[in-house]
C-alpha cells in the first residue's frame, strides 16, 4: 500500500503545486550599506543572528563571533544598490553554527499574526488601520519584516469596526478581538496600546492564542514616538523565538510516530509531508504506514517532541486531538 502511495507521490511534486505559510527569505537580509564590505556583511550577519535567534546578543556568543570574524564561508550571495546591501546567507551552515553554538532557531514556518493597534494621540483614540500610513507605524513596519515577523494589521472595514472598538483593546477585552480576528485565519493575535508617557512613549503589548482564546505573553516597552513600535516588535519576537524556537541538537536525538487523520489527497500528502520536513527540530520524515485516510509518519527528531509539537499546535491546517497525543487532524 505504502509503495503504490509513495510512486503516485512521486508525480504530485511535478503536477501539484504546494502552498506553505512560511517565511521564504528568512536568510536574506536587506540593510543600509556603508561601503565597507566586510563591516556590511557583518552587520547583516548579526541581524541575521537576531532574526533566527530573537536575542540581541547572541552575536555576542563566542562561536558567532569566530564565524563573524570570517564570514565568507557563510555567505551564499551579496549585492549592492542604492545605498542597500543584500546578503544571502547559507542556510545549512548558518543552522549548523547555531546547533554548534546551541543557540535557540526559530525556523521558517512562523505563525501568522494580526494586530489590533491601538493608539492615543492629543486626547484621542483609535485603532490603526493597514492602509495606516505614519511614519512612525512604517518604523515598526520595518522592523517587524527585518525580524521576520508575519504581522498584519486589519483594514478596519464596516466588519472590523462593527466587531471591535478602540476601547476593546484599550481595556484589554479580548472577546470582541477573538470574533474579529476570525476573518483573518492567523493562529495568533496582538494588541499594542501606545500612548504617551513623559517626554517618550508606551506600548503595552499582548499576545493571544486565537484558537484556546489564551493569553500567551504580555510587556511594556518605552522608548521615542519613532522607535517604540519598533523596540515593542523586537521584544514580541524575543517572545516568539523563546516559544517556537529550537535548540538543535539538544539531549539525544529520537523518533516519534505521528499520526495525521483527513489525508484524503495527494495534494494534501505533500503539503503535510512538505511542512514537516521545514520543521527545524525535524531531522527526517518517514511515512510508516496508511490506513484509510490516516497517516502515520516516522519523525527523527533533533530535540525534544514538544519543540515540534509547538509547531504542530499553531498550524493553521492542523488541529490536535484532544483525546490522543500524537495525533492530528488535517483541515
């Protein structure tokens, strides 16, 4: 059975085109350039480092800082233009420096996020739209692609504005963000409160599961009206990789059989074998065997089963099954 599913499958990566949710240049970094190549280089190799990791002084680990210091080896391409430079790093050996510096990965598959913004500016409130175009908001913008961070903001349409209010946000209601964050399908929800403070400014920040309607993390950050949404995706992100991050490598490695349920295509195998093989904790992936349209996989595992499981949970095409551990539906 598994020998006919696996030479029909073979054709599926020629006929049928797979569709993933994750961040395909996450090794390419774009930064201002100053001219001087190796100092250029180097700086988008720490950003890099920042992206992958969410910790601002992992460059600082002994390792990185060798590898830092001859950075040919894991450059796979650079270009200059318009005061820009980009930098294509080797994925495997990047992966592989971390894993020797046992620095936490947080891989490509990243969950989507939608973000309710609040704001308030001489006395007034209101919630940020995606066509919302402040300097300020392009700042955070900015950073939250450098970090690799797939956020959004709602467009804030007569659907939006129907389901929730600035005042949902500000009072930390999370019912009304819950329903209005349904449209958007993103596993993940934040809400920032920005507001003045002194001579700076505030962002408290929230971070919400969409599907078990809990409350993941929480901080405040205080910086510039121009830096503070930026300083509060840097501190999101450090939030995330800690969560979703992987140390390669860590204990000794295992295999796990996971079950997946609704399988009913080739399409949908692929896709499902596809996403598990991205996975950084993910070693290799073995189909063990079939039956109906369930799906068991042999998964070789770098690190512990609940860095993968992490992954697993957020999905957004994947649902846990209450009642069995290892055990998926496919949506």
């Amino acid at each position: 059975m598994i020998k006919k599913w696996l030479l029909i499958l073979s054709l599926a990566f020629v006929f049928f085109p797979v569709s993933a949710a994750q961040q395909s240049d996450l090794y390419r970094i774009e930064a201002s350039a100053t001219g001087d190549n190796k100092q250029d280089q180097q700086h988008a190799f720490e950003l890099l480092m920042l992206r992958l990791t969410g910790d601002a002084i992992s460059s600082s680990n002994a390792l990185v800082a060798k590898a830092k210091g001859n950075i040919n080896p894991y450059i796979q391409q650079f270009s200059f233009g318009d005061d820009i430079i980009s930098v294509l790093f080797n994925e495997s050996k990047v992966n592989q420096l971390l894993m020797q510096a046992q620095l936490r990965l947080w891989g490509k598959q990243r969950p989507n996020i939608i973000l309710w913004y609040a704001n308030e500016q001489n006395f007034n409130r209101d919630l940020l739209a995606d066509s919302s175009q402040q300097e300020w908001l392009q700042q955070s913008r900015q950073q939250a692609q450098l970090l690799g961070l797939p956020i959004r903001l709602p467009v804030m349409d007569l659907e939006d504005s129907m389901a929730v209010n600035v005042n949902d946000v500000w009072g930390g209601f999370d019912g009304p963000l819950y329903t209005a964050s349904e449209r958007y399908a993103t596993p993940l929800i934040l809400s920032f409160r920005q507001y003045p403070q002194g001579q700076s400014w505030q962002i408290q920040w929230r971070l919400l599961d969409g599907t078990s309607q809990v409350q993941l993390d929480s901080g405040q950050v205080q910086a510039s009206l121009e830096q503070v949404g930026a300083e509060a995706m840097s501190a999101v992100s450090a939030s995330l990789a800690a969560r979703y991050g992987v140390v390669l490598g860590e204990g000794e490695a295992e295999a796990s059989l996971v079950s997946f349920a609704n399988v009913t295509s080739i399409n949908k195998y692929v896709e499902l074998e596809r996403f598990l093989n991205q996975q950084p904790s993910v070693a290799s992936v073995t189909l063990h065997h079939v039956q109906h349209d369930i799906f068991t996989f042999e998964v070789q595992l770098l690190s512990p089963w609940e860095d993968l499981q992490a992954s697993l949970d957020i999905a957004p095409r994947l649902q846990a099954d209450e009642l069995r551990a290892k055990y998926y539906y496919f949506q």
